[in-house]
C-alpha cells in the first residue's frame, strides 16, 4: 500500500491525511468479496453441522457451560471478528475508532474529550444507516453472540451500548471500544463486575489494541496487564498521540514501555508495539512522520490478516472448544467410575463421591484420563474445578459415557471430529482458497 498522503492547511500547523485508511477500505472491500464467495459460506456452514451434531450433544449432556459459564459457540460461529481496544482513559481509544470508520468529521462520530468520556462498553456494527441500541435491545437478539453478556446484571446493561453505521471496515468486523482502565478504587467501583466484563470481551477477540499515550505512560499499566494475562498473541500495543513529544522523548517512552512488559507480559515474544498519531490530524512536520505512517500501514496489514484468516481461525477455535469438552465429559466419566469402584453395599454413596471429588489423586481419577492416546498431563482440569462442579451436579443426571448398541455414540462422533472432520474442512479449505484467484493485499 502506497503511504503517499494529502496535506491541509489547519490553523497555523500543517496537517497529514495517510491514505492508509483507503487503502484498508479497498483491501477490506477485496476481502469481503473473498469471504462471500459460496466456499467459504459453505465450509461456514458445514463447521456449524460439525459443532451441532458432534460437540454439542456431549457439551449439554455433561453441563460443559457449568464449567464454562461464558462459552456461547452457536452465535459465535458466524459472527464477524471483533477487535477490541482497551487502555488507560484519555489514551486515544475514541478517535482511533472515529478514524478508522472514517467519520472524524461526521455527526456519527463518538464522543471524545481530555477526561475520560467512555463510560460504556460500545459495541460498533455494519448497518444500512446510523442508529443506536441501548445495551437491553443489543443482549435480547439471541442470534448475535452478545445475549449472554445479560448474566453480568441490569446495572451493567445501562453501561452496554450498540451503534450501527454503514461502513466498509464494520462489513468485516465488528469493533468494540472499552472504558479506560482507572487505577484508583473510588472510580471502579461501576456497580458491576468491570473485570469479569472486560474478561468476556477479551476472551473473543480475535484482537485487541492496546492504547497508550507516551505521556501517561506508567497510567494502569500493572492492571491492565494483569487483565491481558492469557490474551498476549492477541495483544498489539499502539502509543499514540506520538506527534505530540520529541523524538528523543518518544525513545525514551519506547524503551520505558519493554522495561515493564518484561514482569508482566507471560510471553516469549513480546506484543508488537505501533508508535504513530493515529487520526487524520496527525503532525507532517515531526521527524518521524514517515515512520508513523509505515507503522499505520502495517497496523492496517494486521487487520487485513484478521479478515482473511476469520474461516481458518474460527474451524480452530471449534477444535479447540471441541478438546475442552470431550476432556470435560471424560473426566467426569473418571470421575464416576472411581466411585462406582469404591461405593460398597453398606456405604454412605454421599460420603464415597465426596471422598472421590476430594481426592481423585488417591483413587488414580486424573491417572486414567492420561491413558486416551491424545491426553497429556499439562491438559488435565484441577481438581478444584470438579469439586465445584459436583457441588452443583448431581453425579445421577450423567449417563455412562461407553458406547452401546443403541443410540448415538457421542464420545465416538466427537473424537471423530477433532481427529478427521474438522482437519479435512480446514485442509478442503485452503486447497479451494489455493485454486480460486483470491485477491491480496499484494495484488488488490
């Protein structure tokens, strides 16, 4: 993508306008085409067959969303790909959104200002005209992957908000902006779990921008970490508003920022960190304009990625959920089996399942689960998690998990798609991509 851009006069500065966000419209333009074409709606459509009739009759029989309270796949299967932006308050977040949607200057353009000014979580969407949905209408649509978020409590849906607009970016992605992270107890105290909130959209994102800005740096930092722990391939760290310190300032700023990843990012490869101004008012006469513009166009690559491996991430992501939940009925099944093991005619059947939740180690409950030719030790669950769950879980309501002669053999069919299915849908995938002339961010 060509990084030549238009200049305007603004007051007495000289101000910038990239051509990196047209470019990224006519890529996203280029990708959509791509993920309307009927193989990719097809293969869409066989991964949701797959996780109907292969994972989910053994994630409802075996309560996996006890386990999981936040797992919600159905609607997430055909979802666009959500990016997510979180950070400090006054960071930026606002405008590198009315940036990207390309409405700085419209009267869509979300509220910004020196305070902190996002108050609710905003949820951005494709739409034929500018509308806004308050959070109890955008959680009543069962069809989107947002209805579950009601479990977090009224308080929390008044601070929940959608805003749907017609855009080429929203086509592709649906993007959320976050309230800023506040250090101080008196401004957390929101009235409902902030975190646990937080966590849910951090667990679906397929990326999440992190926005600094080079003269607050040391703002949150240890809290947002602590929030992004689990989530660091997903991570790319922008300091904005760079234009506005020197470049030796900037360096500095720079290398302060790897300083204090190092304690708090889990990760062999730190994130990628993007420096640049990034809306459309961005100063031409800093010494490092050039760089800023490099570092927007590759940021514009990420997204480019985001949307053209949206299939191949999302048939991984099943077979991910699908392990999860074959584990889970698994070892409960282990779980069972030591108790019918150790249950004898005379004896309390409460007191034998407690003793065998407690300990599983005593009665080798993990053990046999390492005998299943695709389980390691570093997957097994704690046992913290299956005393819990058996506290909420009457140990009758679970079928035998062996196969009979009658009916549906449920841990066959899932073991049957993680092993062959779902690698032959994503491997037919990309010999189709392979064989059709797609467009890239090369050649489109």
């Amino acid at each position: 993508m060509s990084t030549a851009g238009k200049t305007r006069k603004h007051g007495p500065a000289v101000w910038h306008i990239p051509s990196c966000l047209y470019a990224l419209i006519i890529l996203c333009l280029c990708v959509r085409l791509n993920l309307a074409d009927a193989a990719i709606q097809e293969t869409l459509r066989e991964l949701v067959r797959i996780y109907e009739s292969a994972v989910k009759p053994l994630e409802t029989i075996y309560r996996y969303s006890d386990l999981n309270k936040d797992a919600s796949l159905e609607a997430e299967i055909l979802a666009k790909p959500l990016i997510l932006l979180v950070g400090p308050w006054s960071t930026g977040k606002t405008s590198i959104i009315n940036y990207l949607l390309n409405i700085e200057d419209g009267k869509e353009k979300l509220h910004t200002g020196a305070e902190p000014t996002t108050t609710d979580f905003v949820v951005l969407q494709n739409g034929t005209k500018y509308r806004t949905m308050a959070g109890m209408q955008l959680v009543s649509d069962k069809s989107k992957p947002f209805a579950i978020l009601e479990r977090y409590g009224q308080v929390f849906i008044q601070r929940l908000q959608s805003i749907e607009l017609k855009s080429p970016l929203l086509q592709l992605f649906t993007i959320v902006d976050t309230p800023g992270i506040i250090e101080t107890k008196k401004q957390q105290e929101r009235g409902y779990p902030f975190y646990d909130v937080l966590q849910w959209f951090l667990q679906r994102a397929s990326l999440i921008f992190l926005v600094y800005d080079p003269t607050k740096l040391d703002a949150g930092l240890d809290t947002v970490f602590k929030q992004l722990k689990g989530h660091e391939a997903k991570v790319k760290i922008l300091i904005n508003k760079a234009d506005t310190v020197s470049q030796k300032e900037l360096m500095r700023v720079y290398g302060a920022l790897f300083w204090n990843l190092a304690p708090l990012i889990q990760s062999v490869e730190p994130p990628r960190v993007y420096i640049g101004s990034f809306w459309s008012k961005s100063k031409s006469d800093h010494p490092l304009a050039q760089l800023f513009l490099e570092e927007e166009e590759m940021l514009m690559h990420d997204l480019y990625n985001v949307a053209e491996n949206l299939v191949e991430d999302k048939i991984a992501s099943i077979r991910r959920h699908a392990f999860m939940v074959r584990l889970h009925a698994l070892t409960v099944d282990s779980f069972l089996q030591a108790f019918e093991k150790n249950r004898g005619w005379f004896s309390d059947p409460e007191a034998v399942c407690s003793e065998t939740v407690h300990h599983p180690q005593k009665y080798n409950v993990f053990q046999k689960l390492m005998q299943q030719a695709d389980i390691s030790k570093h997957d097994l669950p704690s046992a913290e998690t299956y005393i819990n769950f058996f506290s909420n879980n009457r140990r009758e309501i679970f079928p035998n998990l062996q196969c009979g002669f009658f009916g549906g053999c449920y841990i066959e069919k899932i073991t049957q798609a993680i092993s062959n299915d779902l690698p032959l849908l994503l491997k037919t995938l990309k010999e189709q991509k392979q064989r059709q002339t797609y467009c890239t961010k090369e050649t489109c």
